[in-house]
C-alpha cells in the first residue's frame, strides 16, 4: 500500500492543466482517486483514535452532477481490514452509491461538502460475509487546476450486521470529463442614460446627448470639436483656436482679442496701434483718447501734474491729494482748499475749514456797529467812537489770524451818490485809525455800500439811525 502513495502524487503532476483558468461548473462528469485509510475493528466502542490499528486501501469512482449543488458518487473501494484479530488481515471490497450536498458553489477555489448513501461491501475470508453499510461524512475539493481537484473525504460507516462500523479516510484527486457547456446567459440591455446610442461604459458624455465621432459628447456648433473642448462651444471656429473664431484674422481668437474685428498684433492684445491725441498711449489704452495726457493718469490730462486726472481733479490747478480728489490743504487743518472757506488759515473742520471767532469778540464787533459815530454829514469820528474802536486794537493785536473787514453804511437821506462817497468815507476813517494805532493794513480792508444794505426801514428816525452805521466782519486768509 505505501508504493500507492507516490503513485497517487504522479498522477496529481499529470492532470493538472498548465493554465489554470479556472473550472466550467457545467462539466458534470468526473472520476476521481483515493487513497484510503480505515480502521475496520468492528465494534462501536472501539478506539478510533488508535492511528496504529488503521489498515489501508484505494477508491476509484465515477460521479454525475445531477443538480445545480448535488452529485451522485459512485465509488468502489478494495481495502486490507481485520476483523478483532490485529494479526490477520482480510481483503474487503465494496461498491456503493453515494449523495454529495455541495456547501458552495460549483467552479470555486474551495467546495466543501456532505455525503450520505449506502455501502454493499463483500468480505473476503474465510466464511466469505457481505453486508451493507450506511456511510455519513464530509469532505471538501480543492482546486488546483483548469478541471483537476484536490479531494480529501473523511466517513463514519454504519454497519447494519455485526455492528460493523468503522472509519474510512482517503485523500485523492478528482478530474471532471467531457465537454464543457457554455451556460445560456440573459444579455441585459446597456445603460444609455442620454439616449444617444451609446451605453454609459463607452460614453465620454453620458448625462449628455452626443455624437458617435466624439464618443457621446456633443458638438454645438458643428466645428468638429466637442463641447468639452470647445473654448467657444456655441460659435464654429477651427482647431487652431481651440473652437473659437477669429474674426479680423490677426492670430488672436476673439474672447483674448480686444478689438475683434480690428487686426492687431498680439502683444498689443490684437488691436491697432491708433493714437488719435498723439500722446504716445494707444487708444485702447487711452481713457481719453481725444485729448493728450501722460501714461501715470492712463492718458487724460493733468495740468496741475499731481497725477490725478483732471477730469477727476476738483482743484486741477493746484497741486493736491488723492483723498482730497485733487485739491491741496494749504493750512493744514484738515479740511482742504477745495470747500475751505479759510483755506490759508488752520480752522475747525465743523466750521468749514475757518477759526472760530469768541463770542466775546462777537460782542464787541456788534456793540461797534452802533457805538461807532460821525458828525452829521460828514466822516468824522465823534470822540466816544474811539473808546470802542480802541476794543478793536486790542482784539486785532491778541488774534493775529484775523483780519477785518469794514463797511461803511448810510440811509436813505440825499443823494445816493453822496452816500455812497460818505459811507466809503466813515469806513476808511475807522480803517486808518486802526492803522494808526499799530494794525497791518495787509489784515484790513474798507468798502462803503451807501444807502443799498439797511437793516431797518428808512421811514421812521429810528430806522434811519440804525442804518447809519460802520460794520466790523473777521475775515480769515
């Protein structure tokens, strides 16, 4: 029995297929060999685990795939066995018919089963006994070739005389024959989910209807450039631009050319090089492109050259700032020339730019403007007004920044020609006292309105006096 053992490996070296490309489950016939191992000592209780006891033998068999997980196996097996005498041997031989339930299914690596049937086994000694078996076991084939598998099987035999029961072992090979039948298989329809007649799996575009040529993607505009890589998809143009047309034939396509239809060179992004003012600045790049102007205000003029347009400049003779669109703040307080009522003089922002005259200083400019009198019909200071006009000095010498500006008035009374020659009198009589006591005339000035600015009606006396009258107004450079 041990020379079966390399004679079952030779046989393993010889069906095993070169390619194993796996088996044809619809193969159903098959034929297979074993080497047994069996301990045959009669009695339920006897000691299986007793590998010393355990005679050998072979199997060959024949079995039929009946159903998609079910094999009908016919084997014949001759073994040595002995009967509870260890020194004697016998030779039995049986036939029997057994059902395989495959646990997994045909044509995998790995198939474990379950086996059940019957056994008739002849046992040859001296009495010469037959007698039935039912086998109960489990097994498993493994693949190791494009049709050849690995098997090893393990059964328990119940003996239904003498309580013959035993175990049977093997370990073999099983080789399935015939030709393979190529299973019926149920084409589905391919997935088509734009309806262009091409399936999912070879559209480039599925959710997209579009062209064979293009592999499912579309092309809008006829150009023979799909739309996904199409720069212009909706307007036809040659490969050369991507898809997109050139319209003045420059070499710039039209979305990059700024002059589409105008030829320019294509450092000059595909316009001309037109200069209608003679400024040097192509009139594409020109905001102004009528008038000259330098390249730092984008060509516009610039005559006060602070680099702000002069379109955009609010004191474009001057010199200024960008925050104060142009203009300059010459007094630095923060409010500039262009809404600086003060602009020489550094004033308060909330009173547009100008110093704010003391309320004190109020006061007495507005008592000057009745205090200060003449004698009738002629520009002479009465001696009371030099009190007042003395309060003047003193405001005058303690605020440097203020200058002033008087204004001689009169009524209606007489010629208007004379009043106004009188009122420019009176003011100019109060302007050289100032002078005369120590203010510069560049911070005085005088003008006479005659009878044109009352403040009271001419028709009483009391009106008339009132408006009869020199004004002293702050003024600021």
């Amino acid at each position: 029995m041990r020379r079966l053992i390399p004679v079952l490996f030779i046989m393993i070296g010889l069906m095993i297929s070169p390619s194993a490309d796996g088996q044809n489950p619809l193969q159903k016939d098959a034929i297979n060999f074993k080497v047994l191992f069996l301990d045959y000592t009669g009695p339920v209780t006897g000691d299986y685990g007793n590998f010393t006891r355990y005679t050998s033998g072979v199997e060959v068999g024949y079995s039929r795939n009946i159903y998609d997980f079910l094999n009908l196996n016919v084997p014949v097996r001759f073994a040595i066995a002995n009967f509870n005498e260890p020194a004697k041997n016998n030779v039995t031989g049986d036939v029997g018919a057994l059902l395989q339930a495959q646990l997994w299914n045909r044509g995998s690596q790995f198939v474990p089963y379950a086996t059940t049937g019957i056994n008739g086994v002849y046992e040859f000694k001296d009495d010469m006994q037959f007698g039935l078996q039912v086998p109960i076991g489990i097994g498993i084939d493994v693949k190791i070739g494009t049709s050849a598998y690995l098997n090893a099987q393990v059964e328990y035999r119940v003996g239904l005389q003498e309580n013959r029961n035993n175990i049977h072992a093997g370990l073999g090979l099983k080789y399935l024959i015939g030709e393979s039948k190529q299973e019926r298989k149920i084409l589905l329809k391919p997935i088509d989910t734009d309806k262009d007649g091409i399936p999912d799996e070879e559209d480039d575009c599925p959710n997209v209807p579009g062209l064979a040529e293009f592999n499912g993607c579309p092309d809008t505009d006829g150009d023979g450039i799909p739309d996904h890589l199409d720069l212009c998809p909706d307007i036809a143009g040659p490969a050369s631009g991507q898809g997109c047309p050139d319209s003045d034939g420059d070499g710039v396509i039209d979305p990059e050319d700024e002059c589409p239809n105008l030829p320019g060179p294509p450092e000059n992004n595909g316009c001309p090089e037109f200069d209608k003012d003679g400024d040097g600045i192509p009139d594409h790049q020109d905001d102004c492109p009528d008038e000259p102007g330098p390249a730092a205000t984008s060509g516009c003029s610039d005559r006060d050259g602070d680099g702000i347009p002069d379109r955009e400049d609010r004191c474009p003779d001057q010199p200024g700032e960008a925050r104060y669109d142009g203009c300059p703040d010459t007094d630095g307080d923060g409010v500039h020339d262009g809404i600086d009522k003060c602009p020489n003089t550094p004033g308060d922002p909330e009173n547009d730019g100008c110093p704010v005259v003391k309320e004190e200083v109020k006061e007495i400019l507005d008592f000057a403007r009745r205090a200060v009198q003449f004698e009738v019909g002629r520009a002479t200071l009465q001696t009371p007004s030099y009190v007042v006009l003395d309060q003047i000095v003193d405001i005058m010498k303690e605020n440097p920044s203020y200058g002033l500006q008087i204004s001689g008035h009169t009524d209606n009374t007489g010629n208007a020609t004379s009043n106004l020659d009188l009122s420019a009198r009176r003011a100019k009589a109060c302007y050289d006292y100032l002078i005369k006591n120590g203010i510069s005339s560049d911070r005085l000035d005088f003008v006479g309105y005659g009878e044109d600015r009352p403040i009271a009606t001419n028709s009483t006396a009391e009106g008339r006096k009132l408006n009869r009258r020199v004004e002293f107004v702050v003024k600021f450079k």
